[in-house]
C-alpha cells in the first residue's frame, strides 16, 4: 500500500492567490515527520516545510504552511500569494518512527504534483 | 558553499560500462543516502549510511555498490550499466535519524 499519496498529478493557479496541494498518508507509528520539497525545472530539491507528529500547531514557513489533520492522516501544502517562481514539482514526504525507529531516518515519497502559476 | 555536492552533474555512457558518482557533505551530518528519481519523477531510496555503516539497501541490484569512506563522503559505484539505471541519483544527508534530509544537486546518468 501507498505509505504517501498524492492525488493531484497537477494543478494550476492564478498569480497572488493561494493553493492547496493535497497529501495523505499511512503509516501506525505514532511518532513521524511530514515534510513537503519543492523540485523547480532546475531539478534540485529544495526543503519547504517540517511537521511532526506531536506538534500541536500547524507548521509555517513564510508563505507555506502545513495543514496538519492527524485524524484524517493529511498534510496539505498551502502557499499563499502564489508567485510565479513557485512553479514547480512538488513532494510531500514522510520519515516513519524518531531516533532509533526502524525507519533509520529515510524519508518515502509521494508521487508530487505539478503546480503551473499563471500571470 | 555547497552542503551537499554530487560529481559529475551529467553522465553519460554506454551499456556494459562501470561508472562512479561522488557526493560530498560539510554539513557535518552522520546520516547519507542515495535515493534514484526515474522518469516519472517517483524518488525512491536505495541506499543509507550511518557513521559510514551501511543500515539501508532498498533491494538494489549488486551492480550498485555503495562505499563510505568516511562520514562526509558517499560515493556510489555501478558496474554493468544498463539501459533501466537512467535516471537521476540524489545524494542527500541528514543529522542523525530522526531529522529532514539535505539533498545534493543530482546526477543525470543517461545510459545508452
């Protein structure tokens, strides 16, 4: 089964408005990490966001926060005030179990979604 | 300066042919990987290092073989290429196991 899926293979949006990019997970161990990466035409992955299993908030990093619905097991990726520049790959990511799981800290991926801005 | 850095950046080669990618940290970081991102962009893990003690092989061919000579270098070294080990190879690295992982620049292998 899918540890990380991503339902969206792409989506667009208009300039300066905000998107959702959608990510569910399974796993049972109740201690994880979310992560989501941007991955430009460039080709580099670049680290966006970090949400925990037992933090209370919902993460944000500037214009990115991390919708964090434990229950549904969901890690949507908001960006807000879209730019063109956010144009990209994107990946959601999860790394099962803290120091010492048997996870040895690997992160699994998503399949990622496309995310077009438009002018 | 580069945290992460992978050479060469394009490789291109013949089927049958040995080759070699090097990857660099100076992050400090005791945790490395390889992760393989093939054409439909899908990111999968091959390989982990801890202290330069392997703790992850993702069920990769033999033909992949990876060599920590210490904590800040992860090379990985295939030998026989083949037309289905195109891809692009990350090198990544992380401060211990329960951290996010730095990615290097990629390395576009193109086997031909």
């Amino acid at each position: 089964a899918q540890k990380i899926t991503q339902t969206q293979p792409g989506m667009f949006v208009q300039e300066k408005e905000a998107v959702t990019l959608d990510c569910t997970y399974d796993t049972s161990d109740p201690s994880y990490g979310l992560f989501w990466y941007k991955q430009p035409s460039s080709g580099e992955m670049i680290f966006l966001i970090y949400q925990g299993s037992y933090d209370q908030q919902n993460a944000t990093e500037g214009r990115y926060s991390l919708n964090f619905q434990k229950a549904r097991k969901s890690a949507n990726l908001v960006i807000s005030a879209s730019q063109l520049g956010d144009s990209a790959m994107y990946f959601c990511a999860m790394r099962e179990g803290g120091a010492g799981g048997t996870s040895y800290g690997k992160l699994t991926f998503g399949q990622g979604t496309i995310l077009t801005v438009h002018p | 300066d580069t945290a992460v850095s992978q050479t060469p950046k394009y490789l291109v080669t013949q089927m049958g042919n040995d080759k070699s990618i090097k990857c660099e940290q100076n992050l400090g970081h005791d945790t490395m990987y390889w992760y393989k991102q093939d054409s439909k962009k899908f990111l999968k893990i091959m390989f982990s290092y801890n202290n330069k003690e392997l703790i992850i092989n993702e069920t990769v061919p033999n033909r992949f073989s990876p060599k920590s000579p210490d904590k800040a270098h992860l090379n990985l070294h295939i030998n026989s290429l083949e037309l289905g080990d195109s891809a692009v190879y990350f090198c990544a690295s992380s401060q211990g196991l329960a951290s996010g992982l730095f990615f290097g620049p990629g390395t576009r292998l193109t086997v031909l």
